[in-house]
C-alpha cells in the first residue's frame, strides 16, 4: 500500500485539476508473456464522494468534482481541512490500495460580520482612565490570516479606543477602553463607528454603529471567582439536571449596582444553549440534556454577569465543557468484496456484487438495504484459479469511542484458506492463504470479530460468506469404456 499527499485551494469550480496524478503502480507479469508486454493499470475509488473529487480511470489524475470545494462548508473552523480516501489501483491479475490525502486551502471568501448593526454601549462618568468594556466580537468564517485581524473606531479623536486581543485558549475578544475621563454634564452620548477587518489581500471589512451612553457612577463590575476561563469535566452519562459549576460572581457595590444576574454571552451556540442550564439569578450552571461524546467532546460557553445598577457593569468567562468518553459503543465493521482479476463491468467491484446479486435472487449486494450489509453478511467471488495472497476483500473497522475504548482488533474465522493482512490504521485485507477447488469447497462461511479494548470489552460480530465460481479445469471422462 501507498500514501500520496497534495492541496487544492478551496472554491475551484467542477472539473478543475488539482495538478499531480496518482503515481503509477507496477505490477507483476509471466515472462513468457514477452518483453514488449504493457500491463495497464485502471483507478478508481474505494469510496468516496465523487461531488467533490473525481479520479480518471486510465491514468489516476484528481480533477475537482461538480459541487466544486468549500472549505467552511468541509470544515468550518478548523485549522487544516484534509480530505482523505482510498484509490485502487488495478491490472488485469492484481490490485494496489493508495491512499490518498488532499488539503484545501483557505481563500478569503468571507469578510468579517457583526453580530448586529447597531451596538449599544453604556458607560459610568466614573469609570477611571483604562476602564475596559467588553464588546461583541465580529465574526470571520475564514481562518488563519484570512480571518478577523483588527478591529477600530473610524474617528480619530474620540475618548476610546478598540483592543482586539486573543485569551489564551485562542479565542478572540474585543474591549472599548476608556482613555480620558469622562463628563455626563458636558456630553451624555458618543456615537461612534466600528471598523473590523482582516488579513486578506485585499483586505475585506465591515462596519457596525456604536453608541456609549454615559451614565452615573457604577464603579464595580461582577467577578467570577474561576477567573476568565473556567473548565469542568462532564461524563457523557452524568443524568440531566446534574450540578456542573457555581459561578456566584460577586460585586461589592451596594443596592441595584451589585445585584448580579447572569446569562449566556452571544457567541454561546444554540446547541449548547439547549444542553446547559445557567439560573439567572444564582449562576448555578446545570445539565439539562443528556450529552454524547461521540457526538461532541467539548463546549464552550461565554457566560455574562451584570449587575442592576444604571449603567450596569459586566464580566463574562468562559466555561469549557469537557465530555469525558464511557465505553458505550461496540465496533463498526464495514466489509468491501472485490472482483476477481479480468471479471467483466465497468469498476473492479462490478462483477463480485453481480454474481452475489444474481445468486441470492437478484437482490443488491452492496445496497444499503441488500444481502450485502453488515446486517445481512457480506459476499465475495472468487475464481478457483486465483493464486495464493489474492485480495478478497477490504475490512474496516472503526470504534466511535476514544481512547482503549476506540482502539479495535479484528479476528477472522472460518477456513484456514483465508487469511487478514493488516493494509493502515483499522483497515484489513482479505486474502487467499491457500489455493481453491470448486469442486473440493465451492462457499466458505467465514466470521470477521472486532473488539475493542475497553473494560469490559465490546466486540462485534459480522458473517461474511466466500463463494468460489467455476473454472475449466477438468477435462470430461467416460463413466466406462467405449
């Protein structure tokens, strides 16, 4: 087996090459076959979504496929976006398994977006020089210098200024920052424009209006106990209504100014919203919905504390909810028959879903809801004449659990014709360890279990059926002399 890596910027519309190929596979020939013999080799997918790639048969090149490539949609946030699959490729007598890897690049297709137009700001004549007002951060769906760079007020000589700074768990946060003193009596309102760009070429930016009203003297703003982060480890089967977090923030002024109500900040999604219960009046943070780590291991959640008083002041922190994994989920297995060398149709698996197809009455082998399902077991042709360490099948198996409880080993049993060959990470092959007789043995019933290595262990179990066709290799006898 191989490994080939390349890159395509995202956003490429369909048909469009990513610029290398698949590199050639050298197979095995019969020297008597002469030297002046070229043995093709033919790719295709194992599988894959052919929307987004498209692989040509003759000569394995990549091209991008209709739906074209959008990285936010593939992969949203994320640092890097790969998209990974399986070619074979393939002779008339032999095949070869390369996996493929292709990173889409970030472009700077989105500019930065406000949470809304119009952002009200209420500030104390109090607030000392340096006061610092948190502010909705704007939203770039782009990554990396693409994404969010600055954000500014568009008047030049205004008693504030914008700080854009990232926390120490990446994420980004904006403030108002008070730099003079300031005067209700002398001017009670400021109507100011924020500017957010970012860091593509050419940069792309968006506006909001900011309005800062200022008020009497609230000189204290709610503290959290936890600090700006807090973090707190949830497992995935705690029942609902399950206490996480305290946050209780305090405020020291008296009377409607130090009375504290807490709610979720804006960037908290729905999600999240749903699951979590955050009391308004107590900071009690809650579980209101069960959880799945398989689903999603961590949440974050902004949690904003203001206090009652006119011109109220506000904290937020963030709360990282980890999932902690319970061994809840058996392996996946997902068996792949092969065709024989030279069998007739369009891909390599046309002819071993045909023949299992038309032997059990028509029905799809390889469908969803057909005889070759996991559920149903799995079917394979083989020729009697095939040579030993042909390639039957590709298993693969998968744990959603993480951890000892994800990690799966996977037995074959049955016949000692047949045999597993590790191919990567979960992935097996089924091959011949013997040669085959139709006439001796014409369907092998054979049982592929994986397990993984929790405590206690959950293991599955799927049946997989060999079915041997018929070749021309008895010449006829007469049953007594002529």
């Amino acid at each position: 087996m191989t490994q080939q890596r390349g890159f395509s910027d995202q956003m490429y519309l369909g048909g469009w090459c990513l610029g290398f190929a698949l590199q050639p596979s050298t197979f095995r020939t019969y020297e008597e076959k002469g030297p002046t013999l070229e043995v093709p080799s033919q790719f295709c997918f194992m599988k894959f979504n052919s929307s987004l790639l498209r692989v040509r048969e003759g000569d394995g090149q990549l091209t991008v496929g209709d739906a074209g490539l959008d990285r936010e949609r593939l992969c949203g946030q994320a640092p890097q976006c790969v998209l990974a699959f399986d070619v074979v490729s393939f002779s008339q007598e032999q095949f070869r398994l390369i996996h493929v890897e292709v990173e889409v690049r970030d472009i700077n297709d989105h500019a930065p977006r406000f949470p809304r137009a119009q952002i009200p700001v209420e500030v104390s004549e109090g607030a000392a020089v340096g006061t610092r007002i948190p502010l909705e951060v704007p939203v770039d769906e782009d990554v990396g210098a693409n994404g969010l760079q600055s954000v500014r007020l568009a008047e030049p000589h205004s008693p504030f200024r914008v700080e854009l700074q990232t926390r120490a768990d990446g994420a980004q946060c904006a403030d108002l920052v008070l730099l003079q003193e300031l005067d209700r009596e002398s001017q009670a309102a400021y109507s100011l424009e924020l500017v957010a760009q970012d860091g593509g070429r050419p940069p792309r930016s968006a506006t909001a209006a900011l309005s800062v009203r200022v008020l009497d003297a609230n000189d204290h703003s709610p503290a959290f106990p936890q600090g700006a982060v807090a973090e707190v480890e949830l497992a995935e089967d705690a029942p609902v209504g399950s206490l996480l977090l305290d946050l209780d923030a305090a405020d020291p002024d008296e009377g409607p100014n130090g009375d504290v109500v807490f709610a979720f900040g804006a960037r908290t999604p729905p999600e999240a919203r749903r699951l979590f219960r955050l009391d308004p009046r107590s900071g009690r943070l809650t579980l209101a919905g069960p959880v799945d780590y398989e689903r999603q291991d961590t949440y974050e959640l902004d949690v904003r504390a203001q206090d009652r008083g006119p011109g109220p002041r506000a904290s937020t922190c963030k709360v990282i909810v980890r999932i902690r994994d319970v061994n809840d989920n058996a392996p996946d297995i997902t068996i792949t028959p092969l065709a024989a060398p030279g069998a007739p149709g369009a891909s390599p698996f046309a002819a071993a879903a045909a023949a299992a197809a038309a032997a059990l009455g028509g029905a799809d082998a390889t469908s969803p809801t057909g005889p070759g399902t996991p559920e149903a077991g799995a079917i394979s042709l083989v020729p009697e004449g095939a040579a030993r360490e042909s390639l039957v099948a590709l298993v693969s198996t998968s744990d959603r659990d993480s951890g000892a409880n994800g990690q799966v080993r996977c037995a074959l049993y049955g016949h000692e014709h047949f045999r597993l060959q590790p191919a990567y990470a979960g992935s097996y092959l089924v091959v011949t360890a013997a040669s085959l007789d139709r006439e001796r043995i014409a369907e092998y019933n054979l049982t592929l279990v994986a397990e993984d290595r929790g405590a206690p262990p959950l293991r599955t179990v799927r049946p997989y059926t060999v079915r041997v066709s018929d070749e021309n290799d008895k010449a006829p006898l007469f049953t007594r002399p002529v």
